[in-house]
C-alpha cells in the first residue's frame, strides 16, 4: 500500500511540474500579446482621460466664411453659445445651418455690433429660427429697411435690446469674463465708431472682437486690450487698426472676415504689413475659408477650412 500511494504522490507531482511548465512556456511565448493587452487597457485609459481633459471646458470660436462681412460663432465652457453679427441678410441660411450642424437650437447672446448690413442683415432669421437669451446693441439709429425689420423680429419675440457700451459685463466668473470695451460715448458722426468692441478671457488667454471699429474708438478704449486673438476691425481697413493700437494688442494671432475680390479692396495691405510687423499672423475668411480658434484656457489651436 506504501508503495502505490508513494506512486500516486509521485504522478501527482510529475503532473503539477508538468503544469508549471506548460503555464511558463504559454507565458514566455505570448509575452508580446500580454504585453500589448495591457499597453491596450493603459491607451485606452489614457484616452479617456485626455478626452476628459481635452474636449470639454473648451472655448471655441468659429469666424465665419461669409463674403464681405462679419458673422462670430462662439461655444463657451459653460456650455452658453454667443453670436456676434450675423452678414448680409443672404448669408443667414449659411449661418443657421452651420450652427444647426452644431446641435445648437438656442443662442444665449446675441450681439449686434452696429446697424451696417453686412453685420447685422442676417439677425432677423436668426432671431425668428433660434431661442434666443440675450441681445445687445449699441444706441446707434439707422433708417435701413434692414435695421427696422430687425427691430420688429425682436419686438415680435417679445425680446428685449440690452445697450451695448463701455463697462458692460456679459460673463464674470474666476475662468471666463466676458466685457464690452466699446463705444465709449453716445454720439459719433461714423457708424462704425458705434461698433460693440467685445474681449473674452478664458483662464489666461484673451479674445478681442473688434467690429468695424476705427481709429477713433480704438483710442477711447480705456480698458486693457491685450489678446492672444483679434478679430480685426473693419475688415482691414486703413482706417482701423492704428499703430498705437496693434502695439497694445499684441495679437499672435489676427482674423480678417473679409470676401474674396471685393469692391472695397479690402483689406489693405498696409493694414496687413503693420499687424505683421508686429508679430501677428493673419489669416482671412477669403482665403482660409471658416476658421477655428479653441482654447482650454491655457493654450490656443487655429484651424482653418482652407
């Protein structure tokens, strides 16, 4: 009986040894696939993690292609959407079917910088096909058939027209402040002197929205104007942008809304050399098409359709 039972041990013994070894030489020959199974798990870990980071919180503004005029959309961090101007009244289906593409059906602010139609001709369909939160305008007058029907979209939706000066705070939060720099006074004998000029600051990097501001305006700005990103005013006109000015902004990155071949010569080449000489690189919708600045509050990516 000793000896079978030490035979019984002995098989038992043999068969785990021969266990052992079958697992090590699966493991030594699969150590590659194991390998890459967890480097797998960890990408995929990582990956959430940077999707986590990366894609939400962002700011992103989408300077629009819209021929010779102006139209901003903007997705803020906190989840709000802004519009500044909206182009020629022929560009609103453009405009509305790009921000539908966005998944967007209600625009939280809506700024009209000032009653020239190539900023504000498209305002009325946007008003009649979105939910709209809140709009503001400066207190300029215009007799334009476009600027009354205009104000009869915003009366019909029962809305109200919040005025747009110097001080005003549309957003003030410890990472993202939005203010209005200008107008500064009441009364200007130049309508695009009347221009709603708007600054956005997330976490550390800075937006400046410029309208067809000019000279004049750019002077009476009291408040800081440095940015990292500048939607040039006027569409590039030499009548915005003065020397003084460029120094004080001291962009990285400068935007032209401006249409291909257009009647005004715009924009002016001087205008572009002077930007340039100071360090900005210039992109134009005429040329880039649509373009994308998206910011995480530390860092800035431009991407342009073209």
């Amino acid at each position: 009986m000793a000896k079978h039972k030490k035979i019984k041990n002995n098989i038992k013994r043999n068969f785990f040894e021969i266990l052992i070894l079958l697992l090590a030489f699966l493991i030594f020959n699969n150590q590659d696939k194991i390998k890459n199974l967890f480097n797998q798990n960890n990408n995929q870990n990582q990956n959430q993690n940077n999707y986590i980071n990366t894609n939400n919180d962002l700011l992103k503004i989408h300077y629009l292609d819209v021929g010779q005029g102006d139209s901003i959309f903007i997705e803020l961090p906190n989840n709000e959407t802004m519009l500044i101007d909206a182009a020629e009244s022929n560009q609103s289906e453009n405009i509305i079917n790009y921000i539908k593409n966005l998944n967007y059906q209600k625009i939280d602010y809506v700024i009209g910088t000032h009653p020239h139609t190539d900023h504000i001709g498209g305002l009325k369909d946007i008003i009649n096909t979105f939910e709209i939160g809140k709009i503001y305008m400066p207190k300029a007058v215009s007799t334009t058939k476009t600027y009354e029907s205009l104000l009869m979209a915003i009366k019909d939706k029962n809305l109200k027209i919040n005025t747009a000066k110097a001080g005003i705070s549309i957003i003030d939060t410890d990472t993202l402040k939005i203010n209005i720099l200008a107008p500064n006074n009441d009364t200007y004998t130049e309508l695009n002197n009347y221009s709603v000029v708007t600054k956005i600051t997330y976490g550390t990097t800075k937006f400046l929205f410029m309208g067809d501001a000019e000279k004049l305006s750019e002077n009476e700005i009291k408040e800081d104007v440095s940015a990292d990103v500048i939607k040039i005013g006027h569409h590039g006109s030499s009548t915005s942008s003065g020397l003084n000015f460029i120094k004080k902004v001291n962009a990285k990155y400068g935007i032209i809304s401006v249409g291909l071949n257009n009647k005004y010569n715009l924009p002016k080449e001087e205008t572009i050399t002077n930007w340039e000489n100071s360090g900005t690189k210039i992109y134009l919708t005429s040329t880039n098409g649509t373009i994308t600045a998206t910011s995480d509050g530390t860092n800035i990516k431009i991407e342009s359709e073209k």
